[in-house]
C-alpha cells in the first residue's frame, strides 16, 4: 500500500499528501456532521484545507531560504502534524540550518498578520481569542489556529522546526551528529510526553498521532544524519557486492527459480547475450511472473526494466538517493565501459553502515 500520493508540483517541489492527512479530514468532517449536518460538515472541510494551504506556504518558506543556500528539496509531505520538506541535503553550515528552520515560522507569522489586519479592516471588534474554536469569522478561526501552529511548532522536537533550530544551536558546539542525537532524543521524550497526555482523560486521539509522528521523525532524523557521516567520502565501489549472480534476458522463470532457491542472492541482474544490462529480476517480479504467466514464461516478461545503473566511481550518498528513488532493493553497478562489475543493494548498505557507525562510535 502507498501510503503518500503526489497531488502537484510547483517551481521543481513535488507536493504529497500522506494518507492519515486525508482520514484525518474525513474524521473531522464526520464529527462536524455529527454536529451541525452537511453544512458543517462542508465548513470544517473547507477550513482544514485552507488551514494546510497555509502549511503549505509555511514549508515554501523552508524551501525559498534553502535554495539561497544551495540546497534543493523535491518534495513537501502533507501530514496531520503539519508539512515536512525534504531539504536535499543539510547544510554545512549552522547558521544556514538556522535560518532555513526559521523560514517557515516567519511565513506563519506573516500569515496571521495578514489575517489580523484583514479583521480588522473589514471591522471585526470581538475577541481574538475565542473560547469556542468553531465560531466566529473564518479568517479569525485561520488566524488563530495558525497562531497555534506556529507556538507547537517550535517545540524542540523533530520533525518541527524548534527541533532544527535546537540541533543547529547544538552543532556549533556538538558537531552535526552529536547535535542530532540530542535534539531527537529530547524530540522523543516530548513525544512520549504528548503520547501518554493524550491517552489520558484529558487528551484525544489526535494528539496521541501527533506524538506517534513526533517520535518516528526524530529517530528518522536521528538514523538519515547518522548514516550520512557512516557515508562520507565513500565511493559505490566500496560498497557494492562484487561476488553475484546475474541471468540472460531469454533464460525463463523456472530458471530463475533455480537461482534463488540455490543461494542468498533475491535480487539478479538481467543481462543479453553481450553481457550488457537490460534490466532487474526481483523476487517480487519474479513470484508475480508466476503467478500471472507461469514457469515457462520468460525473465524479459518479469523483469524491471530499465534499471537505473550506477557507476562504481560515483559518491555512495548520491547512489544510495538514486537508489531510494527508484524503489528498487538493488541497483546494477556499471563501468565506462558498459560492463556490469557490480550490485548495489539496501541490505550490503545497511550492514555496511551498521558497521562503520559502530566503529565509529
């Protein structure tokens, strides 16, 4: 199942929406029905997805200050906490983090003032804090949820801002994966804090999500930071497997059979009779290809094609980007000269960093 579902993009940034943001929408517009009926229902609808157009400009701002930086970010990802923009890379600097981090809450203040001043222009006299969030105007609700959004944000607690801008604060001292660690662990202890106030007779569901995304973003920081210094300086050739197996473009799927059940190897190379690569036989094209046309089909009916080849000079981090990308378990690794000397595989890497992260510590 896909959990996340592309509905855009704009200026190069791809915007995804994950599935919880949406059950969360539905579930708010049930309760509002609930309430109120179709009318309700309608207005609560309209105003989470104004209120997310808004989060949505908050991660531009993220995105505007990192590419004075250098730093590109393919996509934002719409969640029920907020947005999370995927910077490309962490800047080298501190500072730079800083003001990337900062970026987005000044969007969000911007935002609420501009809600402030149009109340006030068209005349509005009551109070801007309201005791009851469904009633008064719809750009004073916007305002003052955004108020909200802005104050919960900086908490210091990944995947919100106030947890970069603590781990920025950090790395001028600490260094970026020391800094990181604190900032996730301090991150998760708020989570569990937020976890276990929602499970009380005074929390609600929500805030137990919340605390549930709060937790696995900081430990994915904490892991994405962590395996990016393991990473550094290699090269694919230091990490590819060199000892495998690869299968002819015409050998057919009860071959391929054979070649797994006979080793450790999931993931072969597909290859032409010049040796050249033509594609990748995973294990799951190979049980679909049973499935769908039987054991005397051929490996060109099951396999991915084409697979995105890397070279073994390339850098590791951009291999491994490429890698994630692609979806696939393993990439081909080729040379100059078309020749495939090696796999390039998310288990020989993750057992690869297990080792160089502890070493390192």
């Amino acid at each position: 199942m896909r959990w996340s579902y592309s509905i855009g993009r704009i200026a190069g940034t791809e915007i995804k929406v994950h599935v919880t943001f949406l059950l969360l929408l539905a579930w708010l517009a049930f309760q509002a029905y609930g309430v109120g009926g179709a009318a309700a229902a309608l207005d609560r609808s309209i105003f989470v997805l104004a209120l997310f157009a808004c989060v949505t400009l908050h991660e531009f701002g993220h995105i505007l200050v990192a590419r004075r930086f250098g730093v590109r970010t393919p996509d934002v990802l719409l969640l029920p906490i907020g947005g999370v923009a995927r910077l490309e890379r962490i800047p080298d600097e501190p500072r730079q983090e800083l003001a990337i981090a900062l970026g987005g809450p000044a969007v969000t203040v911007a935002i609420a003032v501009l809600l402030y001043g149009y109340l006030r222009a068209t005349g509005f006299a009551g109070p801007f804090l309201p005791t009851d969030p469904n009633a008064g105007p719809f750009a004073l609700r916007l305002m003052v949820v955004n108020v909200v959004l802005l104050v919960f944000n900086l908490i210091p607690a990944f995947p919100m801002d106030g947890g970069r801008v603590l781990r920025s604060l950090l790395a001028t001292k600490l260094g970026l994966v020391r800094a990181t660690r604190v900032a996730a662990a301090v991150g998760q202890t708020l989570a569990v804090v937020m976890g276990l106030v929602g499970l009380s007779p005074y929390g609600s569901p929500l805030l137990v999500l919340i605390a549930f995304f709060v937790f696995i973003g900081a430990a994915a920081e904490a892991s994405a930071v962590e395996t990016r210094a393991a990473a550094q300086g290699l090269k694919v050739a230091q990490v590819m497997v060199t000892q495998f197996r690869s299968i002819p473009v015409h050998a057919t799927l009860a071959d391929a059979v054979d070649l797994l059940l006979s080793g450790e190897q999931r993931e072969f190379p597909v290859v032409d009779n010049l040796g050249r690569t033509e594609g990748l036989l995973t294990r799951e094209n190979l049980i679909r290809g049973l499935k769908e046309r039987g054991t005397e089909s051929t490996v060109a009916e099951a396999m991915t094609t084409p697979a995105p080849a890397v070279a073994p000079t390339a850098p590791f981090q951009e291999a491994l980007d490429r890698l994630r990308a692609s979806g696939l378990p393993a990439l081909p690794v080729v040379d100059t000269a078309g020749a495939l000397v090696g796999l390039l595989t998310l288990e020989n890497i993750s057992e690869l960093l297990l080792i160089r992260r502890a070493a390192a510590r």
